[in-house]
C-alpha cells in the first residue's frame, strides 16, 4: 500500500509540475509576443459628439428631430404646480380614510405661505388651490 500510496504521490506531483511548467511556458510566450497596435481614438467632431451609428454619420441627420417642427407652447409655472398638486391629490383617491388626510396634510404643509417665504405668492395660491381640489375630490372640508 505505501509503495502505491508513493507512486500515486509522485504522478501528482509530476502532474503539478508538467502544469507549472507549460503555464510559465505559456505566459512567457505571451509576455513575448508583439501586442497588436490599439486604434487611435476617433476623430471628435461636432463638440464632443461621436455618432452611435453610421446612419447618424451623415450629414443631416439628427435624432428626434420632430419636436422642432411642433414647437411646445411655453408652459405656465404656476399651471404646472397645479397639475402636480391634482395628481398627487388623485393618487389619494382610493386610499384609506387616515391616509388621504395625512396626505393632505403634507400638501398643506408643503405649501403653506409661511413655510415658503422666497415664494410667499405661489405658496398662497398652491395652497388655496388644495383646498379647493380638496372640497371638489373628496367632498369635505
């Protein structure tokens, strides 16, 4: 049993050594070896801008180009605070009787005049704005 035990032993260790041997073989060869010449970086045209695709390489092309013929009009402010104020006040709807009060509630904090004293106008109008969409939405005061 020893003497397999020893032969066994010794072909391990052959086999390890025939490993080390063609891996060190392998990196020198590697290490050896001309690297291939990397690509200059392209060229950067128009600011910076490298196109994503050939097609975007020509000339006159741009991507989504279609919002210049439809210009949007300029939006109000004041319109769209009013409009995220109804969402959130509608993502309330269906909620719990608690919940839709202390989401009211943080509405009403948020834009109390006298929390926003840079914008004192807006917060009033905001919040005066709630309190109608308040009534209309869910019918109490």
């Amino acid at each position: 049993a020893a003497a397999s035990r020893m032969f066994t032993d010794q072909r391990s260790h052959t086999a390890a050594q025939n490993y080390r041997n063609a891996r060190r073989s392998y990196l020198d060869e590697m290490s050896s070896r001309p690297k291939a010449p990397s690509k200059p970086p392209p060229q950067k045209r128009d600011g910076g801008f490298t196109p994503p695709c050939p097609r975007a390489a020509k000339e006159g092309f741009s991507f989504g180009g279609w919002h210049r013929l439809h210009p949007q009009p300029l939006v109000d402010p004041q319109r769209s605070l009013q409009d995220s104020v109804r969402a959130q006040l509608a993502s309330l709807k269906y909620e719990s009787k608690a919940n839709q009060k202390a989401g009211i509630k943080r509405l009403l904090v948020r834009w109390h005049p006298d929390r926003n004293l840079e914008s004192a106008e807006t917060a009033t109008s905001i919040f005066q704005f709630i309190q109608q969409e308040k009534d209309k939405m869910f019918g109490r005061s």
